[in-house]
C-alpha cells in the first residue's frame, strides 16, 4: 500500500470532489441558484401553463423529445460500459501496447485492472441513473395525459396534480443530471490511467468546467430574469 500511496490519494480526491461537488448543488443555498435551478422553476412554469390549455399535443411531443434524449444517454452508457469490461479482458494486450510507448506508462496488472473496475462502476452508475430518468419522464407523461381540462384549473384537484406533476418532473431532471455528471468524471477519471497525478489534474478541471457551466456560462445568465411565481417548494437539482 505504501508504494501506492499516490494514487490512493489520487483517486480519494477525485471522490471526494465528486461528492462536494454533488452535495453543493443537491443540498445547499449555494446550489439553489444554479443553472438546473434555474430550470426548475420553468419546469412548474411549463406544467401550470400546460393546465390552462386544452390541446396538450405540442407538449407530448416535447416530452417525447426529452424521453428519446434520455433513452440515448442510458444505450451510450450500455456502450461504455461494455468498452470498459472489454478493456478490463484485454489486460495483458493492453499492458504490452503500453510498454511500447515512448513514455513510461507502465503498470501492474492488478493497477491496470483495479483501474478498469472503477470505470466499470462509473458506467454503472450512469446507466442506473439515465434509465430511471427515462422511466421518471415516462411518468411526466402519463401525469400530463391525466392532466385536469382547462375548466378545472382552479379547482384544488387541479393545484394538487399540478404539484405532483412537478415534483416528479423535477425528479427526472436531477437523476438525468446525476448522470450526466457520471459522464463528466468518468472523462476525468481516465486520466488516472496515464497517471494519479494527471488524476489530480482531469479531476479539478471537471469540477472547473462544470461548475463554470452551472454558475458563469452564458445559458445561466440567459435565465437570471425573474420567472413567474411558484407556489411549489422545489428541491435543489443535480448538475
């Protein structure tokens, strides 16, 4: 262990800066200003305006078009996931080409392999997320075809589904965004396989990048005006 204690510390800051990163968004005042925030609050926009008009078709196909965005996201993890488990078969073939290169990226095969198992999980854990997403939008849709008519939006049946439809809504974006942030580390996690302190170095600009994306892109500033009132209490998303 003491001759691995680099990439020990390597691969504890690149978790560690996972779950703060994860944690500051989900769980904390500074992440309720974030851009899938942002988003959040039009999500309860959409579905109040959504009660008042009688043809819903226009939505539909909307929610079609964020249920076959994520149903694409959860085949490429399938994809990355079965590239990684071929990677971790072909050890030995893997260490030799690496040997052969004119820097030294030399390793053990229980390094390399350990390495590949923690891209395996990664993959796995996208997969699980992007697919409950997909079947969480399924659910938004099913909510909007039980959706009161326009006559009944004042009723408070009409209130209470427009909350429950939210609240499941809101639900499939932060797993859908759980997953993407899988995605994102895992292209900083692969620099661990040329070395734990490249580690270090894929691992901020991760968070560098996408935190940019979340509190300083120009898509943030886009949505800084105020929105309508809602009278829902929304839950902080992922990133």
């Amino acid at each position: 262990m003491s001759r691995h204690w680099v990439d020990i510390t390597a691969v504890g800051f690149f978790i560690i800066e996972w779950l703060v990163y994860a944690v500051t968004l989900e769980h904390s005042a500074y992440g309720s200003d974030s851009l899938s925030a942002r988003m959040n609050r039009y999500r309860e926009v959409w579905v109040r305006r959504l009660l008042d008009r009688e043809a819903r078709m226009v939505d539909m196909q909307i929610m079609a078009s964020l249920q076959n965005g994520t149903a694409f996201f959860a085949s490429t993890s399938l994809f990355a996931l079965g590239g990684t488990l071929a990677l971790l078969h072909a050890t030995n073939d893997a260490i030799t080409i690496l040997g052969k290169l004119p820097i030294d990226l030399s390793t053990s095969p229980a390094m390399w392999e350990l390495k590949c198992v923690g891209l395996v999980l990664i993959c796995v854990y996208a997969f699980f997320k992007f697919a409950w997403a997909y079947r969480l939008f399924n659910y938004v849709a099913i909510l909007y075809g039980g959706m009161p008519p326009a006559s009944q939006r004042d009723t408070p049946e009409a209130e209470a589904h427009v909350v429950r439809t939210t609240r499941v809504f809101e639900s499939a974006g932060r797993h859908f965004n759980r997953g993407q942030r899988a995605f994102f580390f895992a292209l900083g996690y692969l620099g661990w396989f040329v070395s734990p302190w490249v580690l270090f170095v894929t691992t901020a600009a991760v968070v560098v990048v996408t935190w940019r994306r979340q509190f300083a892109s120009s898509a943030w500033a886009a949505m800084a005006p105020e929105v309508p009132h809602a009278t829902t209490t929304s839950r902080n998303p992922a990133a």
